[in-house]
C-alpha cells in the first residue's frame, strides 16, 4: 500500500504512457488523461494471478461460482444493496456492455439521453449504434453541478427510449444524492424512459454515499440496469471484466440471448481470480487508496488557488478525476488544447471531448503518486507564469 512509490509504467504498452505521442502528437508530455491508476494492484490480486501464471495453462475457463458471491457480498457490505447471485452478467467491459444493451432494447433511430458533459465513449455509443443523441446538459448552479429537471423532462418528452446515467459522473465528480436520483426516477417513470446507470466509479467515493440508481428507484415502476466492474476500484482495467445488474428476469434472459448470439461468453483466468481476490481482500487498499486520493484533491486544490487564481476547481465527491475551469484564461477550446500540450507539456483529458460544455475545461487524473502530480502542476503554472 505504498502509493508514494514511484513505477515506471514506459515500455510496457501503456495505453497513458507510451502511447501519448499517438493521441496528443508530441511524446514528451506528462501524461495525466487517460483513467487508470500509476499503483499496482492490492496484493491479494497479485498473488491470485500469480497462481494462474505458476500454473502455466491457460485453456478454456468457466467462471467459478464463488466470485458471484463474493461480488454480491461486496455490493450488499459497500452500498447496502441485496442481490441475487444469478441477477449478474458478466461481460468483457463496461462500454461493450452498453453498446450490448443499447442493441438489445432500443432500435435504430430511437433517442438516447446524455448528461453533458459526460463520458465521451457515450457519444460514439450512440453515434455507432445510429441511435438518436438527446442532450440533458448538466446545470451549474453556486452549490456546484446538478441535473436540468425541467430540460431532462423535454428531452424525454421528445421521444426518449433510454436515459444513460453516469453515477458518480465523469468528468464532474458528482456522486447523486438520494433526492436526485429519486426526482430523475419521477421523470423516467411518467414518460416510460428505460435507465441504463453507468456506476463503474462507484467504489471510489471520496464524500458523501454512494446510492445505487436501481436502489433509489426500487419503489418506481421503471427498468432499471446497472453496469459495474472492479476495473477502476482495483485498477484492473486491462483484464476486461465487468458485469451487469439486472432486476427483471425477461430483460436479463434477452441480454444474455443477445450475449450468446455474440459469443460474449469465455473468461480470462486471470480477470476472475484478480476480481474474486480483490472483492474478497481489498478493501483495506482501497480504503488506503481512497484517503491518499482525497489527499491528491487537495493537493491540486490549493496548489491552483495559491498560484493559478484564474482556474477554478470543481472538487470531485467521487472518482479520482478532477474537472478544473480554465475558462478564466480566456482561450477558445482549440487554443486551450494546443497551450497544455505546446507551453504547458502536459496531456490531459480536454474538456471538449466530453460535450461542448466542457470547452474550456481539463480533466487532471490525479490517482498517482504525489510526486507525479507535482510534476504536472509545475508544468502547468510555468505555462501560466508564462503566458
């Protein structure tokens, strides 16, 4: 559980380190975009792959029984919400998930709502399923971003099928209150709106509650479909396993038809033992984990206030990503991008990606060792200092 030690992550196919010449055109930026971890694994997850690779087969595997109890276990312990072991799918990734289910209960041309801005894998979701974009942008109000009630009502009376809910949002941060998530039920009940609710950082909470949407909703008659993996919690995303929460039978039979027909149906062995052992034995890393975060926010917070006033931070409630408004540089989203990358040597998320809302914005990962994001900082405000 250190997380000040520093690994070197070049040279190993890193998608956020060795390759940022392909995504921002120049290879000696400081990478600080793409949301995975600079930490390794708990080491119960280590040492159950180990297993795997001491034995030294990897043939056709069958995922064991005993991890949809202890992912069940870990979902009733964490956000006090009782599952069914057989009310889980697992699936390679929480995008093709989605992808899966917008295939399985809408068809073309039917409209799909997002909450910009938003996860932009949504948008191609959408696009690449010629599905029909409705935009429900988020609202910033003095006490931070919320949800357009009354916009959120429009689009669904527009002829909306599905809302997709990311919750805790990324890029914002925000981790949905009870009154929230009961008000968008209100709405998805009245106009029949399917929910499929993105909770893939749900573990990683920094303050207030984690409420499953489908837990809120549970007293609404509306269908609700939750998507979840260990991915992010234990910084595992390369072992491509997620699954999907179902509440009714016939919606998960025809997901799991769907599935089939896709032949989405063998495991790694090393993605289910990795996810067993960390839902069994992690917690206290991740516990650990999520207060070296919290300290990481900080951190950036009064580092920018003290040197780069004309930033302002939206302090994440949950993920280990920080949304930061540098519109007070007054830059148009081009010249802001081509300025992080050219002066300030850094890649960071761009905010535009996530929806034209997002244009004069940065995401900064900060789930790295301090030093890391110290560096970045540095970079930034000598870019700042020298403009």
């Amino acid at each position: 559980m250190d997380f000040e030690k520093v690994i070197d992550r070049n040279k190993t196919n890193s998608m956020k380190w060795d390759f940022v010449s392909e995504r921002y055109g120049s290879s000696d930026l400081w990478p600080m975009w793409v949301a995975d971890m600079d930490f390794q694994a708990p080491q119960p997850v280590l040492d159950a792959m180990q297993k795997v690779l001491d034995h030294g087969i990897f043939g056709y595997h069958r995922r064991p029984a005993s991890l949809r109890e202890a992912t069940t276990s870990w979902i009733q312990k964490r956000f006090d919400w009782t599952l069914s072991n057989d009310q889980l799918v697992f699936t390679p990734g929480v995008v093709p998930a989605i992808s899966h289910l917008i295939q399985t209960f809408t068809e073309k041309g039917d409209g799909i709502i997002i909450q910009p801005p938003v996860y932009y894998p949504f948008y191609a979701l959408i696009d690449n399923n010629e599905r029909k974009l409705l935009r429900n942008p988020l609202k910033e109000t003095e006490n931070g971003f919320t949800v357009d009630l009354e916009d959120l009502e429009k689009q669904m009376q527009a002829g909306a099928k599905m809302l997709l809910l990311c919750s805790p949002h990324n890029p914002i941060g925000r981790v949905w209150k009870q009154e929230e998530l009961e008000a968008v039920a209100d709405l998805c009940e009245k106009y029949d709106v399917f929910v499929v609710s993105d909770e893939i950082h749900a573990d990683l909470v920094l303050e207030g509650k984690h409420i499953p949407f489908s837990k809120a909703a549970a007293e609404k008659n509306i269908e609700v479909i939750t998507c979840m993996a260990p991915s992010k919690t234990f910084n595992l995303a390369a072992l491509q396993l997620s699954y999907v929460v179902f509440e009714k039978k016939a919606s998960q039979k025809k997901y799991e038809a769907h599935l089939k027909r896709q032949f989405v149906e063998i495991d790694n062995p090393f993605a289910t033992v990795a996810a067993e052992a960390a839902y069994r034995e992690g917690e206290e890393w991740l516990e650990n984990l999520l207060d070296y975060v919290r300290g990481n926010v900080k951190f950036v917070k009064q580092y920018i206030e003290t040197n780069m006033p004309e930033m302002k931070v939206i302090e994440p409630e949950g993920t280990y990503l920080v949304w930061v408004d540098m519109s007070g540089l007054n830059m148009e989203a081009s010249k802001l991008q081509s300025w992080l990358r050219e002066e300030g040597k850094l890649a960071l998320s761009d905010g535009h990606i996530f929806g034209e809302e997002g244009a004069g914005f940065a995401r900064i990962n900060v789930a790295c060792p301090r030093n890391n994001v110290e560096e970045g900082l540095s970079r930034l405000q000598k870019a700042y200092n020298n403009r």
